[in-house]
C-alpha cells in the first residue's frame, strides 16, 4: 500500500510505501477525532476554542518538530541534533540497507535528481566499512536484509 503525500517536504507530492503498522496507528490517530478531510488538523483555533470534526486548517508546521522533541525528552535521549530532518534520513538509509534500489528511493524522497540521493549510499558506504573496521565482519546485501559475513 502506498500513500499520497500532498505538499511534503518542498511544494512535492510524492506516494510513499505505508506499512500496515503505520496504517492502523493513523486509523487510530484519525479516531481521535473524525474529521472528513484532514488527517492531521489544527484541534484549536486562533482563538483556542476546540475544534476538531470541522476543523478547517491543519497542524502547524512545527507540530511535528514539537512532538519529536517532547518524546526525546521523555526517552531521555539528550541530542540536540536530532529533528524531523533526521527521521527523513533514516528512513533513506534503512532503505538502502534493505536494498531497495536508489532510484525508488529518490521517487520517495521526491528528489528531483538522483545525485541528491546518491549522498546516502555514501553514508551507507561509510557506515559499512566502520562495522567492517570494528568487527572485522562485512555487511552484504542477501535478499532484501543484510548479512554479516566473514571477509
């Protein structure tokens, strides 16, 4: 299953892979309040009355960047380097770790070119040969998971 993101990161629609997981948590999150046509809206308005069924705007913008640091704080996880930014990159790179081809990756990225994606095969590339430099193992693709191997 795929879904449609509208306006994502820059002006782009792009269709995304949607984990039945992920699925069944946004059909919880949208039972929280039922509106017909945004997933995600604003449940107060300008003058913090509650809305939710009818609400017409979405979340700000820095909602999701606010959620990300209330749940670091409560996992305890102190770095300040970490934002909505870095989520995006991980999920390029367990892509490329499970082996799905670049050019998918740009399409779900929404890079317009793929020298924009090729930067994370470059991380994946490092990140590789670190494992391989501090166990002594090599990480090769086998199927779509990876394997630890002797050299």
């Amino acid at each position: 299953m795929v879904i449609h993101v509208h306006r994502g990161k820059g002006p782009i629609d792009r269709y995304v892979p949607l984990p039945h997981d992920t699925l069944k948590l946004l059909c919880q999150c949208w039972q929280t309040h039922r509106n017909k046509k945004l997933m995600f809206p604003r449940f107060q308005n300008k003058n913090g009355k509650p809305v939710k069924e009818y609400a017409q705007e979405t979340i700000k913008m820095s909602a999701p960047q606010t959620a990300l640091k209330k749940a670091l704080k409560r996992a305890e996880i102190n770095k300040k380097s970490v934002s909505v930014h870095t989520l995006r990159h991980s999920y390029a790179t367990h892509l490329l770790e499970s082996g799905v081809n670049l050019r998918y990756i740009q399409i779900y990225l929404g890079h317009s070119t793929i020298v924009s994606t090729l930067a994370y095969s470059s991380f994946f590339k490092a990140s590789s040969e670190a494992i391989k430099s501090a166990t002594g193992k090599s990480r090769v693709m086998k199927g779509s998971a990876l394997h630890a191997e002797n050299p």
